[in-house]
C-alpha cells in the first residue's frame, strides 16, 4: 500500500468517525426501544401541536411555524409569563440573506492553499465549493498542520452558537478535530474576560460563574441594591441555553418593594436603562457617570470610606488581602495625587 492509498484510507475513516458524530448529534437518545415508543409518541405530539413546533432559543421557549419548508413565525412558549419581544425576529434570522449557507473559499486559498496572499484577508472574493471538496480540504489541512508544525499550531475555537448540542458549532469543531489529533483549545469566554483568570486569586473562585445570593434572600434582607453598569430587564432576555424568565417575578417583587420605600436603588450607569424605567425615575437614585470613568469613581469612593472613618476595619482584616499595599496609591503617597473626589 503506498501513501497515497494510506492516506484515502486514513481520509475514510476519518469521514466516517465524523459522519457518524453528526448522525448522533441529530438523533440521540431518539433510538428508542419499543417499550418506549408510546412515552416517545406522546412527547412528540406536546412538542408538535397545533400551535406550533416547541423549540428553544437564546431568548427563550417558542412555537415555531412552519410552512413549505420554510420559519415563518414564532410566538412565546404558552408557559412562559415574561417572554421577550426579540423572538418575533427570529424566523428573520434564520433566514437572513446574510448568513453563509454553503461552504465557502477564499479565492486565492483555493488556489495556492497555505502559500496564498494573506494581505488579502477581508478584502478577497469567496467562491462556493461543494460539501466534499470542503471536507476534503479540512482533512489536507489538518494534515499538513500536524506534520509540518504539530499541535500547538491548531486551535480549536469558536464562538456563539445557537442553543442545544447539535448547533454546538464549538463542540462540533472540537470533536471534529479530535478525531485527527491534538490542538490547543481555548479557557474562559468573552462575556466575563479576564475575572475567570483573576477572581480565584483574588477571592478563592471564579465568582462569575458561582451561585449567587437567591433573590428570596436579596428581597428580604436588602436594603439599598445598586446596579452598577447593569441592566437586569435587558440581560435576562437571553441565555446561554434557552432561558424560562421565571427570574421577572422577582422583579416584579423588586418594583413594588421599591415603590412603598422598603428597598433605596441606586443605578450607576451613563444612560436611563431599561430596569430604572420600569422601576420608575421617581424612585431610583441615577449617577450618570460618563463612559471610562468607573473606577474613578470607585476610587473617590474608597477615598471617602477611608478618609472619614466610614470602612469596616475587622471586615478588611478578616475577609480581604493587600489593603496595606493599596493605601498608598489610594492617598497619592507615590505619585502625589490623592484618588479623592476633587
């Protein structure tokens, strides 16, 4: 056998390994057994009604319509008490003349593969290639990628991704290249950044990403909640999953608290978000700060707390760590600039 039939061999079962990944993705735990099929049919058939198909999305549950073929229009999931208005746009989104439907190739890649002008980037014309040859060209280059420079020459990443496993395009493309061989993958996600890396030295976890205080609490005990740059209504629209909005009812709590004077909000934000509005202007304390200028105003405030007595000294003591190293940038000792509100 020579290397070009070692390679066609390799190239099979490497489609196939792949092939097979998608045919799982699509089907799952749908392989049922027989004793199974009448709770399939009836899960089918709550799934599949007259209102529509149930599907999820980043903003939530759906009934989708479909006709011909074709996404025509959504309405919220009967269940959902909080839907939001952004999934009226989303047969627009399935079928936006802007997403890329077929496998497409840089012109000058196709033509000179690795060896090509990458000054072109972002500047050169696509052209459609057939599912075979893309896959053809994914294995070449996979490849060429392992033997010429081996692993820590390939990176397995990708970004957002419509919600549920086979839409996955991350996993999809991990699995995809792990079938070939090593690479370097990615740790964190754009939405957090850098706390991922830096919270667990700080404060013992990532924090971001941890249990939070339970809203029952948060109403309970609180009394002055500031949003700093947040915007709850907003955010809670979508999810990394499919969202059931069910957090709107504490909301809703929140208002009425805020409203009869039990709970002081305090938003700190350039602009009147969606959360002051509806927990009313009258009601919620707004400091416009201009954009970029956050942790002067943490500053000013860590000046004030200390200048006056006002911080809790056995907190900092017992809960938190370079205090003493802090100090004197906060009171300008170094740089003769005191961080205090003038």
């Amino acid at each position: 056998m020579n290397n070009n039939d070692l390679f066609q061999a390799s190239r099979r079962r490497f489609l196939a390994q792949l092939g097979g990944l998608t045919v799982a993705g699509m089907l799952g735990p749908s392989l049922l057994t027989p004793r199974r099929a009448t709770a399939a049919q009836a899960a089918t058939e709550a799934v599949i009604s007259k209102e529509g198909i149930l599907t999820g999305s980043h903003w939530g549950a759906i009934r989708a319509t479909v006709k011909d073929g074709r996404f025509v229009a959504a309405k919220p999931f009967e269940l959902d008490k909080y839907p939001s208005k952004m999934i009226a746009g989303l047969p627009d989104h399935v079928h936006n003349a802007a997403r890329i439907r077929y496998p497409m190739v840089r012109v000058d890649w196709l033509r000179k593969r690795h060896l090509s002008d990458t000054s072109q980037r972002g500047d050169n014309r696509f052209v459609r290639v057939s599912w075979d040859e893309a896959l053809d060209m994914f294995y070449e280059e996979l490849e060429r990628v392992q033997k010429t420079h081996g692993p820590s020459a390939l990176l397995t990443a990708s970004g957002w991704q419509s919600t549920g496993m086979f839409h996955n395009a991350s996993g999809m493309l991990a699995k995809a290249i792990a079938l070939h061989g090593n690479s370097v993958g990615t740790g964190g996600d754009y939405s957090t950044g850098a706390a991922q890396v830096i919270l667990p030295r700080v404060v013992g976890s990532m924090e971001v990403y941890e249990q939070q205080t339970s809203w029952p609490l948060v109403l309970q005990n609180s009394k002055t909640i500031v949003l700093w740059g947040s915007d709850l209504l907003k955010n809670q629209q979508a999810n990394w999953w499919c969202p059931d909005h069910d957090v709107y009812e504490y909301y809703a709590q929140l208002k009425a608290k805020v409203a009869a004077g039990e709970i002081e909000v305090i938003s700190i934000d350039p602009v009147v978000t969606s959360t002051h509005e509806y927990l009313g202007r009258e009601h919620v304390k707004h400091i416009a700060v201009n954009p970029q200028t956050d942790v002067p105003l943490q500053l000013a405030l860590a000046y004030t707390l200390y200048s006056e007595n006002l911080y809790d000294k056995n907190f900092l003591a017992n809960y938190c760590v370079g205090f003493e190293q802090f100090l004197p940038y906060l009171l300008g000792e170094k740089d003769g600039q005191p961080k205090d509100a003038a």
